[in-house]
C-alpha cells in the first residue's frame, strides 16, 4: 500500500515532534512515526533543558515549558578527590539555567500541541528504510507500506541506523559518543523544597567530576525536578576499556556524597535507563528532499559540563518546519538542498545554535582532555584543602598554591602555555 503526504518525520522525540508543529501548523500534511508505544517512550536525557535559544525562536510556547518543570537557579559543580568534595556553587533568582523537567512529560506535551496543530502520528511504528531515488529522497517504507513525501524529515536520534542503512553517514565510533546512565527518584514535593531549600518553582543542577568517575573523561550529575531527582553518570566511551568499574558501582560511590545521599534516604527509585550521546561533531546527511535534525543531524553541543541537546533538537526542528513551509509555499515544489540550507541558516541566525555548533567543533579536543577531570581536579581539592584545614600551623595563600602545583607537577608558565595552545584553537 503506498500514502502519500507533504512530509514524513521519522521519529516522535523534541526534534521530530517540533517540526511537525511547526509544520502542521502552517496548514501541511505531516506525519511522524514513532517506534515507541507512545512519544517520549524511548528518549533518554540528562535532565535539564536550556532554555535561551527556545525564548528567541517559540517565546510562546517557552511559557508553557516553564511550567512543567522547575527553573534552575542554583548550579553546582562538584570536585572529588581522596574523599573529599570540594563545591563551586552558584544561586540567582534571575539564573539562566533553564528548566528541570521529565522528557516524557516534555514530549507528551509537545506531541499534543503537535496534534492539535494537525499532524498524524503513529506510534509502534518502525521505519525499515528510507527512500533514494537518484539523488533525492522520497519516502520510506515501513514493512509492506510505502510512504511518499516531497520531504523526509530524520530525527531518528544519535544512532542513525536508517542514515546508516542508506550509505549517507559512517558507522559510529567509540570515539564519536559517549555512554550515560540515570536513575529517576520519586519524591515528595516538600521533601525536596526541604532538603534543598527550594521554592516550590525553583530546581537545582548539580555536576561531579573527579574521583566519583575515576578522573576518567566524564561526570556525574543530579537535577532536582518538582517530584523526581534525576541522577547519573556520562563516560566517553574512547576510554571505557580502561573503566574498571560497573555503572551501579559508580551510583554506589555516588550515593555516599553528602548531597547524594539525601536522595536515596528519601526517594523511591522508580526508572533506569541508558542513552549514547555525541561528544564531537557527527558529519551530517544531506541531500535532496532529506532534512536531518536533532541528535541524527549533530544539533549537539558538549562543552564540559554543558550539554545543549533537548533545546538544540528543539530549535533545529522548528527552524527546518520553518524552511521547509517557506520552501514549499514559494516553490510550489521539492525544496532542493541548496534552497533549504539557506532558508534554514536564515532562521537559526535567531539564535546561538550555528555559532555555538561551530565553538564546538574547535574546542572539543579540549574537553577530551583527562588532566581537566584527572590532575586538575586533584590540584584544586587539594589545594583549598591545605588551605582551609589547620593542621600544622596557618600557610600563606602563595606558599599553598605553590605546594599544592609542586605536588601535581603545575606551573604557572605551564598553565599559561597551554591556556594559549587551547585559545588559539577557540
């Protein structure tokens, strides 16, 4: 059997899902496919959803989003070394940190102002190919049926395995991803205001580097959501060969830090799951009649503790429905792949996502680097740790600083060197 509409999106996740409403509401036949049982189901993230380049593109629906969640306005990042934890803390009522929220509850959310705009989507759906003919794209086939389009919209996620299937992207390599791991806590709302001393709207983001990952290149992490606590681990997956540790080991080491512990006295574990992530910029389909978006097109940026994925999948598909709508209203035909990079540069100029696509690709190396998470680390533990605790008689701040670069083989020219090497590439 073969249907025919103006766009197929492959994938019900914030990408996909952004662009059918963006689409649908401007009067086009869309449809979106979803293998999972309902949208949302098999999505995984942190967290936490920055929320700045959502304001400029949707300022009315960032509203909305704001309300299903809690907004962040306290960040910590979180050091560890030799048992102890040392806290780098930030808290502003006007802290743009964005909003903790469920991905289900964001999704389901966004699938329903999706629908009510006029798309079609189909759940338990799975995608077996995608369309090529000649040099375009036309369709994909689901099982027996064949499903036409002027336009394929892929958010099919990081894995890319129709892309792959197609000959338009290399295989993943351990190097390209890395491996996170979360568990989700439910809590009493009360509960969670009292222990973190939070406003009923307000939410916490927590990152913990060092000794809890083994100062391998990674972190942990921990967002306060208004019921639910979400807790995890990243590992860049180049250097799991040399984890010597399981993920729930790592939860275990998590849970006996002070700020940790509180959640599993009071929580109830009630998900575990895990996602692969990109960690360096994936090279991306394109091609006529093909829009590539979200984690499939490398809308991603991971910059230490900063990881923009929900809010970058979001953008890039309202950008692409926008460039698709504006190509297909004045064309009256197949947008080419020349005409829809310019229409949708003409719209992410709206927002950070281009140049903050292109930091990423020179800076990434940097935050690869494992003296960040290794020596580093243990430098500036140490170092407040001399400086604090009076053991043996109160040392000058010089006299510990020099100490504590001494003993993990700093130097001030050293630090300047390599500032510069890494500065040049930024």
């Amino acid at each position: 059997m073969s249907l025919k509409f103006d766009i197929v999106v492959i994938g019900g996740g914030p990408a996909g899902l952004a662009a059918a409403y963006e689409l649908s509401r401007r009067g086009f036949k869309t449809l979106v496919l979803e293998r999972g049982r309902r949208p949302g189901s098999k999505n995984l993230y942190g967290g936490r959803i920055y929320m700045s380049s959502i304001e400029k593109i949707c300022p009315e629906l960032s509203k909305e989003i704001y309300k299903l969640g809690r907004r962040v306005v306290r960040e910590v990042i979180m050091l560890t070394h030799g048992g102890t934890s040392l806290n780098i803390e930030i808290e502003s009522n006007d802290w743009r940190g964005g909003v903790v929220t469920s991905l289900t509850r964001f999704v389901e959310w966004l699938a329903q102002k999706a629908e009510e705009a006029g798309a079609c989507i189909v759940t338990s759906a799975k995608v077996d190919a995608i369309h090529v003919h000649g040099n375009r794209a036309s369709g994909v086939r689901c099982g027996t049926d064949n499903i036409l389009a002027d336009v394929v919209v892929d958010a099919e996620g990081v894995n890319r395995i129709l892309l792959e299937k197609a000959g338009l992207v290399p295989r993943l390599s351990p190097g390209d991803v890395a491996l996170g791991v979360k568990e989700v806590y439910r809590v009493d709302p009360r509960e969670i205001e009292k222990i973190f001393d939070l406003e009923e709207d307000t939410g916490l983001a927590l990152l913990a580097l060092g000794e809890v990952l083994d100062y391998l290149t990674g972190g942990c992490f921990m967002y306060v959501d208004k019921s639910h606590i979400h807790v995890g681990a990243v590992l860049y997956l180049s250097n799991y060969a040399r984890f010597r540790r399981t993920f729930p080991e790592v939860l275990d080491r998590l849970y006996r830090l002070p700020m940790f512990r509180k959640v599993v006295k009071i929580g109830e574990r009630v998900e575990y799951g895990a996602r692969l992530l990109p960690v360096r910029p994936l090279p991306r389909a394109e091609m006529d009649g093909l829009v590539t978006i979200g984690d499939a097109g490398g809308y991603l940026v991971h910059i230490g503790p900063i990881i923009r994925g929900v809010d970058y999948a979001f953008v890039s598909g309202i950008c692409a429905g926008r460039a698709i709508a504006e190509l297909l209203e004045k064309e009256r035909r197949p947008p080419s792949l020349a005409s829809f990079r310019s229409a949708f540069n003409k719209y992410v100029r709206e927002t950070s996502l281009m140049r903050d696509i292109e930091l990423f690709k020179r800076v990434y190396t940097y935050y690869e680097a494992e003296d960040i998470y290794s020596r580093y680390v243990k430098f500036l533990v140490d170092f407040f740790r001399e400086y604090l605790e009076v053991k043996n008689g109160v040392k000058s701040l010089n006299e510990t600083l020099y100490m504590s670069m001494r003993k993990h083989g700093l130097s001030i020219w050293g630090l300047a060197m390599e500032y510069l090497r890494k500065f040049r590439k930024m």
